[in-house]
C-alpha cells in the first residue's frame, strides 16, 4: 500500500499556498469550503434555470450578500444539456476581468473564471479570462433552445377602479398567451404609459401593425382608437392599463428603463416568437438589399436581453452602441443600442420568428461569416500528407496498380475565405467519402474532430475587447457536480474543486479541466504541485509538479525514490509513465478506489456495457480489449477489404458485360459498314454502266434543218400585212363613203312630194308631180348602182380581212417553230456537252470506288480497344476474386481471437470472480450503514425469452419492497448504496491508504443517513489511514476526526484555523 504524507501546493487553481502534512495521520478529515476556490461570475451574468432566462443575481436576492448557500437550480449547459447545481457562493472582490467578443456577448468573472474556447489544433478547451489573448476564438452556443412547455397563469388580482375613473369593464385572462406577447411587444417597442395612468398607447403608423393591434384588441376585449395623422394607438381604460402594468412587473418607466417582462421569458416559444416578431416589426429596420436587419432601443436591458433570446433560436446578432443620437436637429446624449442581425442569421430569423411588415428578400448569404478558425490550415496540411503518400503529380492525378486517379476536388476548402466554414467542412467530409484511397489514408482522429465541431455547431467569435473594471464588485461562484459546465450570457462557463491537485498529481490529468494551462493561479504565476508518497518496503517518493515556470524548469515533472531522481525523464510524458509504473496506478484504478466526486464513473447507474468497460478499467482487462480490437481491427479491415474487393468485383462484372455487349455492337456495325461500302460499289458500278453517248444528235439537227426550212422571215411578214392593212384601211374608206352616199340619196327620196300641198292637203300641179317622180327614179337608180359598189367593196375587204388573218396565223406558227428551233438547239447543245463529259464522269466515278474502297472501317478499331480492355478488365476480375478468397480464408482465425479476447471470453471469467466479492462487500458495508438493503451482481442475466446472456446485472433488493432497480429508490438509498459499492471497490482495487471523497455525501442523504455514513466512514479511516471528506455542509465537521476549513477571500482560497 502507498501512503500520501504530504502535500504542498503553490499558485495551483485557488490557492496561493497550500501545504499538508501527516495526512497519512488524518483519519476522517472533513474539508469544509467552496470547492477548494472558485470561480465567479458578476451579479449581472445572464443563465437559463429551468428553461427561463435568468440574471443570476435574481436566483440569490433573499439571502446574505456574501457567503455560501445550497440551492438546486436547473441550468441549461452546452447544446441544451441539463445539468443541475448543489450550491451557490457569492463574495465581493476587488478586480474582475470583463470580456466582449466582435458580436457584443460579453462575460465578467474572477480572473481564473474558465469559458470554453477552440484552441489552434480545434479542440474545445476550458481557458481562464486571465489567460485570453486578443487571438483567441470563443465557443458561443447556438444550440440552447431553452423554453418552457407549458403557458405561465396570470396570477392578477383586479383592484376595482375608483368612481372617477373611465374605462371600459376588462376581463383579465387566467394564463398568458401569443396575443398578450405580442401585445407586450408592441408596448416595450413604441408603448407608453398615459400621465394620468388611465390608457396604454402605442405608435406606429403602420396600417398592418395597427390592424395588427386591432387584432389583439378585439381578442382582448378591449377598446382600440386610432389616430391616423399622429400614427397613434390608444387601447383599452384604466382596468387594461393596470393589468399591463403588472404584466409589466410594475416598470412603466421612460424607454432608456424599460426591461423585457419576467412573462416573456418564462413563456414557451411561441409566445416569445410572437414578442420578438411584434418588438422588431414596431422598433426595427430591414435594409433595401436585405442584407441586414436591425433592431432599435434606447434600454440597455432590452437589447441584451433581444440579444440572448435570438441566440436562443439560434439566431446570432451582433449588439453594438452608440454614445448618443441625433433624432432631427436634437441630439440625445445617451447610449443608443443596435441589434443587428446579418448573413444567414437574416434567413433562420425568417424562418423561425418571420415578420408582418417585412418579406425576405431572396439572396445569396456570406457563407463566409460562419468560420471555424484554424481548422482550414490543418486540412491543408493533412491534404499535402496525403498527396505526398499517393505521390499526386501537378496534374492531380495519381497511380493504384495499372490504373491512373484523379485526386479529390480541394477547391472548396483551398478557396475562399480565410478561414474554413461550416457550409465548405461538411461539403468537404460529404465529398471525400466517395474516394475510398484517400478517406482510408485520412487522419480519423481529425476527421472526429471535424464532426464533433458540426455536431456542436458553436458560432466562433473574436475578441472585442478584454478591459479591468475599476471597484469591488459581487460575484458568484456556482457549483454543478456534474460536469461542473454551464451557460451564461451564451458562453459556455466551468467550475472545479480541490482534489484536483491530488488527482493532477498522480493522473497527470483531471477529469473536468481539458486544459491543464488552468491550473496556475493566473497567467503569470509559477504554479508547483508536491507530494511525498511512502511504500511499505519503506521507499520514499517525492513528486514536484510544475506549470508556468521561467526558465529550465518550465512545466516539468521530477520524480525521485529515496532521493534517486533516474526516473526523471526529460520529456514529462515519460516521466508520468514511470510514476505510475512505480505505483502501479492507472485512471480506473485511482477513481474507482482513491478519488470519488458526484461527476466519477459511477458502476451502479452505468449500462451494462459501460459496467464492463468500468471493470475491464478497474481490473486491468485493457489488454484483452486491446488484443480484441486488434483482431477486430483485423477483421473489420479484412471485410472492408472483402467489401471493396467485392464492390470492385461488381463494377468488373458489369464492366464485363457492358465490354461484350459493346464489342457485339461493335461486330454487327462493322458488317453493317462492310454491306453499305459494297451497296455503295455496287451502285456506283452500275451508273457507270448506264454512261453512253448520245445518239440522238443527227436526228436532232435533221429537226431543226426542217423547221428553219418552214420559218418565214418576220420582216417579210410585216412588209406584206402592213400593205394589206392599207388596202383594207382604203376600201373601208370607200364602203363608208358609198355608205354615206346611199345615206344621202334615202334623205332625198325622204323629202321628194307627191305634188300635194303640204298647207292646202291639195295636188296644186301636175307638172310638179312628174318631175317629183323623175327625180325619185334617177335617185333610185344612184342608189342602186352604189349598192352595186358597196357589195364589190364588202366581198374585196373580206377577202383582204382573211388574207390578212392567214398570214397573221402564220406569223404565230413562225413563233412556235421559232420556239421549237431554240429548243431543239438547246436539246443539241446538251447533248454535244454530255457528249463531251462521258469519259470524265467514268474517271470520277472510278475515283470514288477506290476512295470508299480505302476508308477504314471505324468500329474495327473501337471493337479492338473493346477486346483490349476487356482482357485488362478480366484480369483485374480474377486479381479480385483470388483476394477476396484469400481474405475469406484468413477472416475465421481473427474472429476466433476476437471471440476469445472479447468480453464472453477470457475477460468474462475474470469479471465472473471480481463480481462475487464486489457483492459480498458491498453488501457489508450496507449492514454496516444500518441499511435493510443488499445488493444482487450476476455476470450473467436470464432474458424475458429465457434464454441467458452475458450481461452484467446489478439488482438492488430490500427486505421492504420487491423493485430490484437502483433508480426505483429515493435519493438517500441510492447514496448509501453509491458510497457502499465505492468503498468496496477501494478494498478490492486500492493502492493507496487514503480516499478523497469530493461532495459524496451533498445530495439526498438525510441527517440520519449522514450520520451512518460518517460513522461507516471513521471506522474504514482506522483500517486504511486518512478518508478527505470535501464538502460544504459545515455542520457535519464534528463528528470528523479533524476538520479543515476553507474560505475564500477576494478570490484566493485560505484555510481557515
């Protein structure tokens, strides 16, 4: 057994200078204090208890300004875990650090206050504010999404109004609502409360807005009158206005003192989507290019309480001020507050709370603002390894056997932004999981690191700034045994306790501190860890531990035996490695046996496959995991490579058939080629063939002589028709004067009388009568004789008129012939021209046979390189199916060893063996503690079919009840038997006769049941030596052995005499 004697602390977490002796002496030791030294918040630190955004200072205003209490507070921690607190320490002191990043969060705290930022190798770490550099990116969650579930109740109490007040008669609803947040919203924006406290007015002159109002009037039941020329809304009387009032929380201050009302935040989250959506729409500004949206407040409270909310959504903004405004020509000189909210943020704001007044504009958002530092320039390096192991050359391309790759695509990593985002990582881990020869070679570890980072989904902010406010101030320190994170103000915040000094001693670590550059007091000073350990064989051990020296002795670790210091290595890792080879210690067997907190692995309230992770830990079993990872390593690798080989075989196959179906497709074309070459020959032969000369060419001029003989010349035609064309023209001229004669002669004959007088109607003479009829006989006898003429006339004219007609006739048959004498010497020349090109049509079609005879038949190639790839392609089947047979055969001796090694093999034998004295101890022990329990551990367990399996099961029984499941007892059982089964595994597993119990007996344990414990307690001191108790509860330290007492003062913890 080993026995710590000493230990020595200097500038280590709380503690300026701590140094124990004879605590191998100590029996039972209680150490009352606050976690060895805290780490604090300001008053004015924002947290989520119980899903309800909280000032912290609000959770402690009933109890002393400073000390230390008990209280049960349920905090939201990292991504939305809940985590719960068992007390609260407040001090005043005089200097804390205040940091604010680019986006405006901002955290004050002690300077040894831890906030988890991502260190330069993207890894989450815990960092003290002393200890931030203006390089620094911290982890600001996104992913909180704390709200409550169910509708707060109004708990109002209308006073009757007096007699002369107005108003109309007001309901007031039983539980708040959408429509009251809303409401709310709209006051907190633009809303006021009337001088003679009588009305609530709001102003907007926003038509949807104050339709909107009406809206809510109406659900109300309350009166809404409007002014359209002032753009302002008066709702309800005297009764509505003192129930906003106290919806309020009775602040009906100016707008620089207005907060956002307890209800609101204690809403669920559609009625605080609702408050947002009608505070922004009534106080805000959407930009033209929709780029930016901002909201407006002269309240400091408002907007950093806006400011989380949205956080809260996931939205992140960025809160900024200004020292004054000028609203027209008056200028205001007091901050003004901005929210503004950018790049996708704008889209998730849409999406999640939206607006009444304003559309989104569809556009292309910054990817860029999303980044996570560092992390391109790792992917960069991890790139060039792995193209340097392929031996990629400039062309990106590389070699696996015969075959040519191309490398993966880097742009969307290599280009762009500075520095990588989220939208190009998850692309990049999207895409390289299609190329099996470079995510093989891929670091997983850094591949793990990339997925925990999208997993988490923290926004990366910058610093803003880091500043020292001047005076005392209060601060508050909580203490969360599980895991000791929480959330504040959107950082991710952490606390500790005094065994890590023992635990960094010996482990080198400490469970809840990742970064061990924490553990100096701060920044500057020169942190020293000592202890002084005895062996039974009499061998002293001293180890010195230091962090943050100058000079030679840096952070190195000296260990000496008996003053020996041959185990001190130069490099520190080594030298762990032999401290705890000296001591034969390892992480499970110290925090299964030495070191105990609420936060250790717990054996009981594990699965069953951690219970077996614990025992492989506790008893040494690592090393059969290790061989049984190895072969399963073996065979997970030999059926991946049976998969690939297989999927390779499939692609083959199909290849395969593809080749065949393409070289048959290549053979038919090829022929089809071959027929229509000769087709093509063929026809060619035959027009050649078909090419003889002319013969019609003499009969053709024979035509030709004949019609030339029939032609008349059309001069000769002319000349003659325009002779007949006058003889006809005089003869017409004389018919129409023959005519006009006749004409005449009748006009005459007309007027000659018979000797009648035309007066007297009387024969006046004889005489006259017959020289009347002389007359009209010679005119007759005229008339005759040119009647004679005209007939002569008409008969020569008609006989001119069809002279002239005939040879008109033959003018137009002189046209035709003219007509067939151009054609039939047109029908000549073509024949003399085909005449003459007969022999040059035979050579050009000679030509074209031999051309077609030569041209290369394009799918003999194709088909050539089809049977050539083939081959390749066979041989790379048979290469494939050879290897997958050789792993097959070799897959069985791997699972055999993987089956031995596993956890129902020699493993499970061991445990069989652990198990049964782990029961029969820890069941003492409960006997010991009065307790009417006992415990039942089987390494195997029966199912509900019947059957057994290799299951470690842990029943917990009473003699006074029939469960058997350790979740099924109150919290102080569930104690008594977590501390009985810790002391059982210290007997079995222990190394050192000392045990640290860190908070163990906080939670549920009745004084009774402390009473027991203690008692139990004492009596294992005396067996082993010294049991540290550390614990806050002050009133349990005389029943102890000793009693330490630690306080902190002004931030450096103390013991206290």
């Amino acid at each position: 057994m080993h026995k710590l004697i000493e230990l020595e602390l200097s500038n280590f977490r709380g503690w300026k200078h701590l140094h124990l002796v004879d605590l191998d002496k100590k029996g039972l030791c209680a150490i009352n204090g606050i976690n060895g030294g805290g780490k604090c918040l300001e008053k004015d630190s924002y947290l989520y208890n119980n899903n309800t955004l909280t000032k912290i200072v609000d959770v402690s205003e009933n109890w002393n300004p400073s000390g230390f209490k008990e209280v049960f507070l349920r905090l939201t921690a990292e991504n939305g875990r809940k985590v719960t607190t068992s007390h609260i320490f407040s001090e005043d002191v005089d200097k804390i650090i205040k940091l604010t990043t680019n986006n405006g969060f901002s955290v004050g705290g002690t300077e040894d206050h831890g906030i988890l930022i991502i260190d330069k190798d993207c890894r989450f770490k815990f960092k003290s504010l002393s200890s931030i550099k203006d390089d620094d990116y911290i982890c600001i969650d996104r992913s909180q999404n704390s709200f409550v579930d169910g509708y707060p109740n109004i708990e109002y109490v209308q006073d009757e109004p007096s007699i002369c007040c107005s108003g109309l008669a007001f309901n007031p609803p039983k539980v708040f609502n959408e429509q009251m947040a809303a409401m709310l919203g709209y006051y907190i924006a633009n809303g006021s409360y009337g001088k003679r406290k009588n009305r609530i007015s709001i102003s907007s002159s926003n038509t949807i807005l104050i339709n909107n109002m009406k809206v809510l009037s109406d659900y109300l039941g309350v009166e809404i009158k409007t002014d359209i020329n002032y753009g302002n809304s008066s709702i309800g009387g005297v009764w509505f206005a003192r129930f906003m009032k106290y919806l309020l929380d009775g602040n009906i201050k100016t707008a620089r003192d207005k907060t956002v009302p307890s209800i609101v935040l204690k809403s669920p989250k559609s009625c605080q989507i609702n408050f947002l959506r009608a505070l922004i729409d009534c106080d805000g500004y959407y930009s033209k290019k929709g780029d930016t949206l901002e909201y407006y407040s002269s309240s400091e409270n408002i907007a950093k309480v806006v400011h989380l909310m949205l956080l809260n959504f996931g939205i992140v903004s960025r809160l900024s001020f200004n020292e004054s405004a000028k609203i027209g020509s008056k200028i205001y000189n007091h901050k003004y507050w901005t929210v503004a909210i950018r790049s996708n943020n704008i889209d998730i704001y849409f999406n999640k709370i939206g607006s009444l007044i304003y559309e989104k504009k569809e556009k292309t958002r910054n990817p860029n603002k999303d980044i996570i530092p560092f992390l391109k320039e790792i992917l960069y390096e991890e790139i060039d390894r792995i193209k340097n192991l392929l031996n990629v050359d400039r062309n990106g391309q590389y070699k696996i056997g015969n075959r040519h790759k191309r490398f993966i695509n880097t742009t969307m990593i290599k280009s762009g932004a500075l520095s990588a985002t989220y939208c190009k990582v998850k692309s990049f881990l999207d895409h390289i999981k299609n190329y099996d020869d470079v995510y093989s070679l891929f670091n997983k570890d850094l591949l793990k690191i990339c997925r925990n980072i999208i997993d988490f989904n923290f926004y990366f902010d910058s610093i803003g700034s880091i500043e020292v406010p001047s005076g005392r101030k209060k601060v508050y320190d909580v203490t969360i045994p599980d895991g000791h994170c929480f959330f504040s103000n959107g950082f991710i915040n952490h606390n500790s306790s005094i065994r890590q000094s023992i635990e960094y001693l010996l482990l080198d670590k400490i469970q809840d501190i990742e970064d061990i550059e924490e553990l100096p007091h701060n920044i500057n000073s020169e942190c020293t860890i000592r202890g002084v350990i005895t062996r039974d064989n009499g061998d002293r051990i001293e180890i010195i531990k230091h962090r943050n020296h100058k000079g030679a002795s840096g952070n190195k670790t000296l260990l000496s035996v008996n003053d020996d210091t041959t185990l001190t290595h130069s490099d520190r890792r080594q030298t762990q490695k032999n401290i705890e080879e000296l001591l034969d210690i390892s992480d499970g067997s110290i925090y299964s046996s030495t070191i105990f907190s609420q936060n250790s692995p717990s054996f009981i309230e594990s699965t069953e496959g951690d219970r077996k992770k614990v025992l492989y830990s506790f008893l040494g079993l690592d090393k059969y995991t290790e061989y049984m990872n190895k072969a399963k390593d073996e065979c997970s690798d030999i059926n991946l490579r049976i998969e690939d080989f297989q999927n390779k075989l499939d692609k083959v196959q199909v290849q395969i058939l593809e080749l065949d179906s393409n070289i048959e497709e290549f053979e038919n074309r090829s022929k089809t080629y071959e027929d229509t070459r000769k087709s093509r020959i063929e026809s060619l032969l035959i027009t050649k063939e078909e090419i003889k000369e002319d013969n019609s060419l003499e009969e053709l001029e024979h035509k030709l002589i004949i019609l030339k003989n029939e032609f008349v010349d059309d001069k000769e035609i002319d000349i003659y028709l325009n002779k007949l064309n006058k003889e006809i023209t005089e003869l017409t001229r004389k018919k129409q004067e023959i005519v006009s004669n006749i004409n005449q002669i009748d006009r005459e004959l007309k007027n000659i009388g018979d000797g009648t007088c035309p007066v007297l109607k009387e024969v006046i003479c004889n005489r006259l009568k017959d020289n009347e009829e002389e007359t009209s006989n010679n005119l007759n006898d005229e008339k005759n004789r040119l009647l004679c003429n005209r007939e002569e006339i008409s008969f020569e004219l008609d006989k001119q008129t069809e002279v002239k007609n005939s040879i008109i006739h033959k003018s137009n048959e002189n046209r035709k012939i003219q007509s067939d004498i151009n054609q039939l010497e047109k029908e000549i020349a073509e024949v003399k021209f085909y005449n003459s090109r007969i022999e040059s049509q035979k050579k050009e079609i000679d030509r074209r046979i031999k051309s077609i005879r030569e041209e290369d038949n394009p799918y003999f190639d194709l088909k050539n390189k089809a049977e050539l790839r083939l081959n390749d392609i066979i041989a790379d089947y048979k290469h494939y199916k050879t290897r997958i047979e050789e792993l097959e055969n070799e897959l069985p001796y791997y699972k055999f060893w993987m089956e031995g090694f596993g956890r129902s093999g020699i493993p499970n034998m061991k445990i069989e063996g652990f198990l049964e004295e782990l029961e029969t101890r820890t069941n003492k022990y409960l006997s010991d503690m009065n307790s009417d329990m006992y415990v039942k551990i089987d390494a195997q367990a029966e199912l509900k079919s019947g059957d057994i399996r290799e299951k470690i099961s842990y029943k917990v029984l009473s003699t006074n009840k029939d469960i058997t499941d350790y979740h099924s007892y109150s919290g102080g059982q569930k104690q008594r038997i977590k501390i009985a089964s810790l002391l059982a595994f210290a007997d079995l597993l222990g190394k050192f006769d000392l045990i640290v119990m860190d908070e163990i007996l906080e939670l549920s344990l009745d004084d009774g049941g402390k009473i027991s414990v203690v008692r139990l307690l004492r009596e294992k001191a005396q067996d082993i030596g010294s049991i540290l108790v550390i614990s806050h509860d002050s009133s349990i330290k005389d029943s102890f052995d000793t009693a330490i007492h630690v306080c902190s003062n002004n931030g450096v913890s103390e013991i206290v005499e």
